[in-house]
C-alpha cells in the first residue's frame, strides 16, 4: 500500500514549478536562449563523457516527499542477487570463462517497483511530466516514449550494506536517474565515455581494461591502456541522462543505504519490459491494463 503521505508542504497535484528548479534549469521553455544553452551543454558532456549531469534539478520540497516516498517503501523493495558478464548476454561459448565476454560478475541490488508509488507523489509526477520527456528528447536527439511498464517505468533502485551494481552495459540506450538518498560510504556511480559504436561492437580490450584496473575481477584480454573512468556527481536531487548502452557503468559497493529513482523511456511507444526480465527485477509479472 502507498506510504502516508506527509502533507504539509507538497501539493496533491504539483505544477512544474513544484517539481523543479526552473530558475537553474528553465525546463519549460527549452527554446529560451536559457532553454538552449542549458541542452548544448548536456548534449556535449553526455557525448564527450557518456553522462550528462544536473544537480539541484529538484526543488526542496519535491526531494524531501521523493525521499519520504522512497524510503517508506525501500524496506519490501524485491531483492536480486544475481551475476552477470559486462554486456548481460548469455555465454559464448568459443570464449573461456576468463575472458571479459564471459566473466560473471555479482550485482546485488533490490527495486521498488512503478505500481509501488504514488502517482500523484513527486517521484511519479517528475516521470509524468512532458516537460522531462522534451527534456530527454532534446538532450538525447531521440524519439522518446515513456514506458506502458507498470513495474519498471519508473522504478527506485535500492542498495543496501556490501551490495554493488558490477560493471555493465544497459540494455536501453539512455537511461535518467534522480539521486535520492546517498551512502554513508561508497555507492559511487562509476561510467567511462562511449566505449562502443554499437551493440556489436563488443570493445573487448577497453571494456576488459576498466575491469581489470576498476574491480576485483581478472579479465581477459588483459594489457589494453584503461579509459577514464569519472564519477558522477551524487547530491539528493541530481538529475542524471547516462548513455549506459555505450558507457560501461557501475555502482561501487555501498556502506549504509543508497536510494535513485530510475527513469525509462524507450523509442519503441507502449514499451514494456517482458515477463522474464519483470520476474527478475521485481519477483511478479504484471502487464499493462488494456
Ligand atoms: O543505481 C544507479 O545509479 C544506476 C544503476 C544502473 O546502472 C542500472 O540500474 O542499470
Ligand atoms: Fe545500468
């Protein structure tokens, strides 16, 4: 059942203006010269670096509900303990366990699904807003539709002490987070630039370079020069579009609790996640009503 919700300070039906910081970041007139400057400048970091950034996007109010929200509903959040290789493919075979390709990698991280929140709540109204999806469009150069998934639409990802996300490339070709809650230690997110020009180009040497140099793992092939690997910026109420098809990313492993919302769009309208990949993030399979 949804949290309580504390009423004082945030409306049941929130304006823009409720949501977000317009005066930094005038999301509701992109074409303003404010409007203009503001998307140049997160086209050119998110190409440059795999990650464009937007601290203080929420205002005061909105991140304090965000947080409430997310925080009620983190401890029944389902929880994953799973491993997986840098590019969430199944094996290949002609490749050895040892080789980057193949090497499995443990990720623990549990998630509160869409139909978990409040839609009326700030987490919810900040993803139902067009003025985000423009936002997403202008940033990424991409048809974007918000997804028909009742569970990973908008989801909130949540660690907990000595869990980590390994290094990996997403599914999606974008993906926009909203920092929430930070760990008391740990619990960076970690992206390298574009690695890669496509799904097939699977940048063994890179990919496995970051790998060696960045984590515990031993991968092949070994010896390539490692790209930079840059820390994003993490305060409560950063915006974050990471091009995580292309960058390799992480979360360092956590000490305490860390909390981000997960926005999904896709370029496909009415996308939704199928059965399996639902059962393996939220332990239920749920389709869109209609
Ligand atoms: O928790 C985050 O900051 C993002 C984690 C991530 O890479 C993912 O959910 O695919
Ligand atoms: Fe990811």
């Amino acid at each position: 059942a949804p949290s309580p919700r504390p009423r004082e300070s945030f409306p049941l039906r929130p304006a823009l203006g409720d949501l977000v910081n317009l005066e930094r970041y005038p999301i509701g007139d992109l074409r303003s010269a404010e409007g203009r400057a503001l998307v140049e400048k997160a086209r050119s970091d998110l190409a440059a670096t795999g990650c464009a950034s937007f601290p203080c996007f929420l205002m005061e109010a909105a991140l304090s509900d965000a947080v409430a929200e997310a925080t009620a509903a983190a401890p029944s959040a389902f929880a994953t303990d799973d491993t997986h290789n840098a590019y969430q493919l199944s094996t290949d075979a002609k490749l050895g366990p040892e080789h980057v390709r193949n090497k499995q990698m443990r990720t623990r991280v549990a998630s509160t699904a869409c139909d978990e929140l409040d839609s009326s709540r700030a987490i919810r109204a900040l993803y139902a807003s067009d003025e985000l999806l423009g936002l997403v469009k202008a940033i990424t150069g991409k048809n974007a539709h918000r997804l028909a998934d009742p569970l990973g639409a908008a989801s909130i990802n949540v660690f907990r002490s000595g869990w980590a996300h390994a290094w990996h490339y997403d599914e999606s070709e974008f993906t926009v987070t909203l920092s929430l809650v930070q760990a008391a230690e740990g619990g960076a997110f970690e992206f390298t630039e574009p690695l890669r020009r496509s799904v097939d180009d699977l940048a063994f040497e890179t990919t496995a370079a970051v790998i060696n140099d960045h984590s515990e793992y031993a991968v092949e092939p070994a010896g390539a020069a490692c790209p930079s690997v840059r820390t994003a910026p993490f305060a409560p109420g950063t915006l974050q579009i990471f091009a995580g098809r292309t960058s390799l990313h992480r979360v360092s492993e956590v000490k305490g609790e860390r909390l981000v919302a997960v926005y999904c769009f896709s370029d496909i309208e009415g996308f939704v996640n199928s059965p399996e990949v639902q059962r393996m993030f939220w332990g239920r399979a749920v389709r869109p009503d209609r």
